[in-house]
C-alpha cells in the first residue's frame, strides 16, 4: 500500500512541474503572436478573432487554456475575464497593482514561471496584460516598481508590445483598479 502511495504521490509531483514549466521559447512565441496581431485584418472589436491573442498568448507561454469559452465557442473578452478570474478556483488573487508588495509578489511568481495576469474592468472595455519572467522597474507615472510585462490592445494596436514596464498598459489613475492574479498549480 505505501508503494501505491508513493507512485501516486510522485506522479502528482512529476505532473505539477511539467503544469508549472514555461515555455522555453515563450519570447519568440509572444513576438510571433504580437506580430500576427499587429497584422490582424479583422474589423476590431471585443468579439473579433483579433481579441484572442492575450489567451492564445497564455496557452502559447504556459499552456493554461483557462480564458477560452467552449460554451462561448470564443475568447473571453476582457471584462469576461475579469469576471471569470474573481470566481476561479484556479487563479489566486494577488493584490491591487497600487501596492508594491503586490507588484513585488507578481513578479516573483512569474520568475517562477507561473501565469500572472493583470486585468482591469472597465465600464464598457477593460485590458489584461500577462506579467512575464523578468525584473521590477521603476515607474514614472505609478511612482512604483513595477512587473515586465505583455500587452495586446485591440483598440491601439499600434501601442501593443512585449517586454515593458507593467504601467504601459493600464493608466496610473487606474492602478488602484487593476487586479493581478497568480494561476494555481
């Protein structure tokens, strides 16, 4: 019996690693995708295939496949997200990106090479960013260090990037609003 659980108990091991394990090519993946984004033909919207990239970009980097909506048949848009992530049991709340040690704890779990994403809802479109393996940096504008990051944005493609400072992709009025959260492993 103690052999069972220990075979049972290394197998659960063994797979927790390879879920936690990031994709050893995730920076030429995520310029791929920004590429193919900012080459996206589509008419944008919230619903276009063009709003698939920050998903495709989790599943591509970590293989967590959590902001795709088979009931849906689509994407989650951002404010989906938002939604999804308060009530997933998958995902750990973090903090609010006004609190440094927040920041602080968002960046150590992606040098971890776990899934961090940043969301903000807003009344009508909020944005996401993935948080990526890297250092803290300080902010000008949020007057904090803050996380490297990934940010597509739908409506300003043209302003899209990987490997900036987190305070690109969300304003500093609306830090205090925007939530990060880490993908339980």
């Amino acid at each position: 019996m103690k052999t069972i659980y220990a075979i049972l108990a290394l197998l659960l091991t063994s797979h927790a690693v390879t879920a936690q394990e990031l994709n050893p090519n995730w920076k030429s993946d995520l310029t791929n995708m920004l590429h193919e984004f900012l080459q996206c033909n589509e008419p944008i919207d919230d619903i276009s295939p063009c709003n698939k990239f920050v998903s495709e970009a989790l599943q591509s980097a970590y293989g967590v496949n959590d902001f795709y909506s088979t009931e849906k048949n689509r994407h989650l848009i951002a404010n989906e997200i938002y939604s999804y992530l308060k009530t997933s049991s998958k995902w750990t709340l973090l903090g609010k990106a006004s609190d440094q040690n927040t920041l602080n704890n968002a960046q150590g779990y992606a040098n971890l090479k776990k899934a961090v994403v940043a969301v903000y809802k807003g009344d009508v479109h909020g944005h996401i960013a993935l948080i990526l393996p890297g250092t803290l940096s300080q902010s000008s504008t949020w007057n904090l260090k803050v996380p490297n990051s990934a940010s597509f944005f739908i409506y300003k493609p043209n302003k899209s990037y990987i490997g900036k400072k987190m305070s690109f992709a969300f304003s500093s009025t609306d830090k205090d609003k925007v939530l990060l959260y880490g993908r339980n492993y």
